[in-house]
C-alpha cells in the first residue's frame, strides 16, 4: 500500500512540473498525511520519474485499473449516454433502496421499462438522492399493449408521472409485437394464448416520433428487433433509433450485427450482459416449469451468479455459468477483476452500453467497476468464447417469430 501512496504522490507532483530546468532541484513529496502526521520524502525530479517507473513495472496490473474510468458514448442525438447502467428488472419492492445505492455508487444511467413495474421506485429514489435531474440518464420501455399509436403518448405519459420527470433520456420500443389493447399487460384468450393486436412497429414508431419532437423523450430507440425489421423501420422512419437494446454477452457476441447497427449511427445496449435471465422477458409469463427452475436460485445469489437460469433453450441448461469461464476468470485475475467485471468490461470495449443489476451494495459497486479497459491480446482471447448462445426467445408464447435469420436463433 505505501508503494502505492508512493507512485501516487510521485505521479502528482509531476504532472506540475512543466520546465526542463527543475528536474534536478530537490522536491518535497508526501506520501501520507493524516490530522497527527505525514511522511514526506526529498526527490529531485529526475530521481522521481526513475522511481515512479520502477514503482510502476512493480504494481501488479490489478491496482492500476482499479477505478472505474465513467465511460460515456455518445448517441446520435448528440447527447452522452454512460458506458455501465443499472438494470431495475424483477425484485419490484427493493428497487427503490437497490437505485438509491446504485445512485450513491456512483451509478448515473438507470434502465426501467413499464412492464417491469419499477418506475416509480426508480422515481422515488432519484428524487431522494437530490442529484439534480439533468445529471442522470433515465430509460424506460413501451409496452407491447400500448402499441397503438393512440396509445403511444399516454404510456410514456404515465412512465413519466411514475417517474417524477418531464422527460426521459431514452425511450424504447420494448419488442416488435404488438398485444392487444387494453390495461391487461398480457391479454389471454380462452385458451391463456396471448391475444396480439393489429398495429404494425412502423405506426407505433411514428408515434414515438411525435413524443421525441415535443421533448418527452429526448432520444427514441428499440429493442428484440432483428436486422430485417430494423432495416424496414429505417426505411420508413423519420427519425433513426438513438439505441438498440439486445440481448449481447460472450457467449453471443453478435458480431456483424453490432457493426452493422454502428454503421447506421445505431448505439447498441446489451441486456443479459452476463447471461443473466433476461430483463425482456418477464418472470410472471414463465412457464410453471420456467418459474420453479428460477425459484431454486437463491435471489441473494442471483446477481452475480449469472448461470444460465432462463430456460427458454435446453441447451443452454446444462452449460457452465459464463463467469466462471476460464478465460474470463483468467483474464480476471490481470485485473483483478472478476469473470463479471470481465464480461462487462468485454461489451463496453465494444462501443456498447451494458446493463447489469443486483440489489446488493457491494456487488452494485463491484459492477459499476466493470468499467476498465482490457487490453487488445484480452480482447482477443474472449472472441474465442463465443458460442452463438442466446438464453431469451419468447417467440412462442408472444405469438411473433423473433430473431429471424440473427446469431444465436434456433427454429
């Protein structure tokens, strides 16, 4: 530790050293200083910079990126969106304290949607933080009953009074589909079939367009749409999407369609970033055999557990959780990092925004620190691991064929 305190006292001072002649006049530099005493040390500043190198090949790669580096990308409406984000999905009545630590963290980019029921604890804990609106970015979804385009407006509407806000920062379409009409988030027929509605994505995104130019939402995007109904919302809109969010992590990298979205001007946001069960997919429409394998996993756990505990492929249900890859906890261990900081720090390398969640202070904190840069021959490496595995495919039971021709689809 004091060789730590070293190089940094060492490193600043020099950065205030600006003339050529004062590296050799002996300098003051203090190593520790507490209200009863300091340790300082005399170096001239030629000396220094030796021994900031020396300290320096000898700090293991770990304390070098210990801190998180508050990484931002910048959306196609110019404004900045954080590289980590804190996901609100499932655990509806701890959120409210899960955001407050998550704010207190450091956390300033905080996903909801209407379907997951969060927003007004996400509300709730912004306006008590007392952090000022503007310096947080907020997400929320449109849900698939709210399609219509007479619909559009009154959902946002609403997630803004549950939000406490005039605006959010991004406004997504949650999927392609639409269901039926009504305050029912999941309209059942006779036979508990979803009932689908008759709006096209084209219409529901138009009407997200209106919301965008009266300032409701500052930027407009979608998610869980494949490349064709992506390129046909292009064609037809007037507004590009800000975002995509969709399910990326190691194990389904989704190379050619991450690049193609960047080359649309189109930021990608990963959800599930370490195969976690996914946030679209929510638990109150699994399966009774999909909620009792989610109920044999200890919710403490859950966060950073990651396995793959969403069923929606059986072949996903015997694979080894993706933090405990061995290359990722390889890698980890040069960073001293874990596999799902490592899994974070992968997608961020990207160019992509990645949305982890936990309700536990420590872990909220260890995932915000999933921000640090690995280097190219790590980057390298974890190209190896990708097993074109996608975990959230609802397209049974949501009555739409999703992911159609997109890495990871199984027919």
């Amino acid at each position: 530790m004091l060789r730590q305190r070293e190089a940094e006292a060492l490193h600043h001072r020099l950065r205030g050293v600006s003339t050529v002649a004062s590296f050799d006049e002996p300098r003051r530099f203090t190593l520790f200083a507490s209200p009863h005493f300091t340790i300082d040390f005399m170096y001239t500043v030629r000396a220094a910079a030796s021994r900031l190198s020396q300290i320096s090949k000898q700090l293991s790669p770990q304390i070098r990126t210990m801190a998180t580096l508050d990484t931002k990308f910048k959306l196609n409406t110019g404004a900045e969106i954080p590289a980590v984000g804190f996901g609100t999905w499932q655990d509806k009545d701890e959120q409210e304290g899960a955001v407050a630590e998550a704010l207190k963290a450091g956390y300033t980019h905080i996903d909801t949607a209407r379907i997951y029921g969060t927003e007004p604890a996400v509300g709730a804990a912004i306006k008590k933080s007392g952090i000022p609106r503007s310096k947080i970015f907020i997400t929320t979804k449109l849900w698939n009953n709210s399609h219509h385009p007479d619909d559009v407006e009154p959902a946002l509407d609403a997630s803004l009074a549950d939000l406490g806000t005039d605006y959010v920062d991004l406004y997504l379409m949650h999927w392609p589909v639409a269901f039926g009409r009504g305050d029912s988030m999941f309209p059942k027929d006779s036979n508990g079939k979803i009932i689908n509605g008759d709006t096209d994505f084209v219409d529901t995104w138009k009407a997200m367009e209106k919301t965008f130019k009266k300032g409701k939402a500052k930027a407009i995007g979608i998610s869980n749409f494949s490349r064709k109904e992506t390129e046909r919302l292009l064609n037809e809109a007037e507004v590009v999407p800000a975002a995509h969010q969709i399910e990326v992590h190691p194990y389904l990298q989704q190379n050619e369609a991450c690049e193609w979205l960047r080359s649309k001007g189109i930021h990608v946001q990963q959800y599930s970033p370490y195969v976690f069960p996914p946030s679209h997919f929510p638990f109150s429409f699994l399966t009774a055999k999909r909620k009792t394998i989610l109920a044999r996993v200890d919710n403490t756990n859950r966060p950073h557990s990651f396995g793959n505990q969403n069923e929606i492929y059986s072949k996903g249900q015997n694979m080894g959780k993706l933090i405990d890859d061995p290359t990722l906890v390889e890698i980890g261990k040069k960073y001293n990092k874990n596999g799902a900081q490592v899994a974070l720090a992968w997608g961020i390398a990207q160019g992509h925004s990645v949305l982890p969640k936990s309700k536990t202070p420590s872990r909220i904190k260890d995932n915000l620190e999933g921000d640090f840069r690995l280097e190219k021959e790590d980057l390298e490496k974890l190209k190896s691991v990708d097993k074109g595995m996608r975990f959230n495919d609802p397209s049974a039971n949501f009555g739409w064929n999703f992911y159609i021709g997109e890495d990871g689809k199984v027919e």
